[in-house]
C-alpha cells in the first residue's frame, strides 16, 4: 500500500480547517439581526446582515395615529437605522481575527508535526526488525 505524501496531507488539512472556519463565519453572519426602533418608537423593523426586512413591527394604533406620508417616513428611518446597525455588526464579525490563527502558522504546526513522525523511529516493522537482526533470513 503506498502512503499519501506529506505535501497532500497538509493540503488536506488545510481545506478542512477552512471548510470549518467558513461555516463557522456563514453561522456568525446568518445570526445578524438588527432591531432598532422608529423616530417616534412605534416601528421596529428586523433587518439581517444583508440589509434585507425579515420583519416589522407596529406598536398598537400605530396606523390610527400617523398619517400615511409620516408612517412611510417612521417605517424608513426604522429600517435604514437598523440596517446601518446591522451593516456595523456584519463588519464587526468579518474583521474579528481574535479568534482565529493565521492559517500559515497552522498549517507550518502540522508539518513540522509531520515531519518530526516521519523521522522517529517505528520500533516493530519489518525494516526495523532487519536492521536489528530480528528479521527472517
């Protein structure tokens, strides 16, 4: 059976670990919601981290109380405050490198890891035992 080379286990690696910390940014930015309230507080739209109206809310007689031209003026404000607040944290979450390691200095990790298994001695194999004089004749 032929073993996998080291530069192709390291590539695995690699594609893994950024599978990983791509789905776990996608979860980050898909928990985005803004929620923040009208001028006069009788609107409060949810806006995601694109910029997009999941839902609105209106508080009780909101329509009695507001003529149609200041409804769609509180709505509006409503909604480009929330989706300036949620644009905020959308940047906020893609610049955080505090948590992450660079991915050069992972990977440099296996490989030394790597290579210092690949020069270790296996105690036990056939070529092992041969050199030691266990081996069959």
């Amino acid at each position: 059976m032929r073993e996998i080379h080291p530069d192709v286990v390291i590539a695995r690696d690699a594609t893994r670990e950024l599978r990983h910390r791509i789905a776990d940014l996608r979860d980050k930015v898909e928990n985005i919601v803004a929620r923040r309230p009208s001028p006069s507080g009788l609107v409060i739209p949810e806006v995601d981290a694109f910029g997009r109206l999941r839902d609105l809310y209106f508080a009780p007689g909101t329509c009695a109380r507001l003529d149609n031209d200041e409804l769609v003026a509180d709505i509006m404000a409503a909604i480009t405050e929330s989706a300036r607040d949620a644009r905020h944290q959308y940047y906020t979450v893609m610049s955080d490198r505090s948590a992450t390691r660079p991915l050069a200095q992972v990977m440099a990790e296996r490989r030394a890891a790597l290579d210092s298994a690949a020069t270790s001695p296996t105690v036990g194999t056939k070529n092992n035992e041969q050199e030691i004089g266990g081996g069959k004749d």
